[in-house]
C-alpha cells in the first residue's frame, strides 16, 4: 500500500511538472490577434533597399578574413532592422531545404489572417530569414534567402496575400536572432517586419 501511495505522489509530481510546459508550447502558438498588435505599432522606418541588403550578406558571408570575429561577436548585418515591430515565428522546413513543412501552414495561415485585417492593410512587411550559426557561413547565407522567399511565395500563391505588400531578404548568421547562442535553434526564426505604411 506504501509502495502505491509513493508512486501516485510521483505521478502526481510528474504531472505538476509537466502542465507548465504544456502551457507554455499552448502560449507558444502564435495567434491572429498577437500579429495584428505588434506588427501595427508602426511610427516610422528608415528607407530599406532590400537588395542591397541582400548584396551585403552575400559579401559579407563570402569574408575570409584571419580577423574575422565569431559569429556572437559580429555587429549587426542590419541593424535598422533592430527598431521595427516584429513578430517571430518558428517555421518547420525539411533539413536543409526552403520546404516548408505541412505543420507549418497553420502558423502561416495565421499571419495571412493578421496581414488582411483591417489595422494592418494599410502597411507593407519584410520577411527576413534567419540560420543558427553551424555549416558553411556563405551557405547559410543562400539558405536564409530562399526560406524567407519560401515564405514570401506561401503567403502570395497560397494565401493570396498581395505580392505588393512582401519582401524577403535572408541574413543567414549575419544577424543571429540570440547572439550569445549563435547554435541555438532560436537563430532559424523567420521574422516579420512592418518597414513601410502605404496609405
């Protein structure tokens, strides 16, 4: 009887311990309404030329240099980009690819609904891609782009969100989103930005 009342206060332990991390992964799902709150604090943004944006992490993933700092030590790639509304998201794709995972589509459905609402129409976005700091640097750089343009062509083709309103630009480990942690998984997010207001 002793034996089966310490294993029921186990399992009751174990069961305390695990509810607050089934509430966190339930916090961790990203709804409409969160979106539409944080991508419309807009006020303002510096003038944004993507593609040279994008220029400038394809040069700076190439850099060789025996002075090269480590990744968590690099200044930002773009650091413009560090003041704007935000909204982060985990978005699953097949290793090494810019597949987009099928679990994903729900999170992706979610920001097509918040980018239709009312408060947000007015604004134009930027989908920037992001890769924790393993493999090749120049790689990484490649395979960020073409997740967020991944991303972009889901929320255009799939979602029929307007092509007009979606930029892309991948900044592989140029910009780690947690620089002390340049191998953490938070480093693959892909981010959504408020850059312009259009009416």
């Amino acid at each position: 009887m002793r034996l089966m009342s310490r294993q029921l206060g186990l399992l009751a332990a174990l069961a305390i311990a695990i509810a607050p991390a089934a509430v966190r992964s339930q916090q961790a799902a990203i709804n409409r309404d969160d979106i539409v709150t944080e991508l419309s604090k807009f006020e303002s943004a510096p003038a944004i030329d993507v593609a040279a944006l994008r220029q400038q992490v394809a040069e700076r993933s190439k850099s060789r240099s025996r002075n090269e700092p480590p990744p968590q030590k690099r200044p930002p790639i773009a650091p413009d980009l560090l003041n704007l509304p935000t909204v982060s998201v985990d978005i699953q794709f097949d290793i090494d690819t810019p597949v987009v995972r099928p679990e994903s589509y729900q999170t992706l459905g979610r920001i097509a609904d918040a980018l239709v609402h009312a408060n947000l129409l007015p604004y134009e976005f930027l989908i920037v891609g992001h890769i924790e700091a393993t493999g090749k640097r120049e790689s990484n750089a490649l395979l960020s782009q073409r997740r967020a343009d991944a991303i972009r062509d889901v929320l255009v083709n799939t979602f029929k969100i307007s092509s007009k309103r979606l930029q892309s630009v991948g900044l592989g480990e140029e910009q780690l989103l947690d620089a002390a942690h340049p191998t953490a998984p938070v480093n693959q997010q892909i981010q959504i930005l408020t850059v312009a207001k259009t009416l």
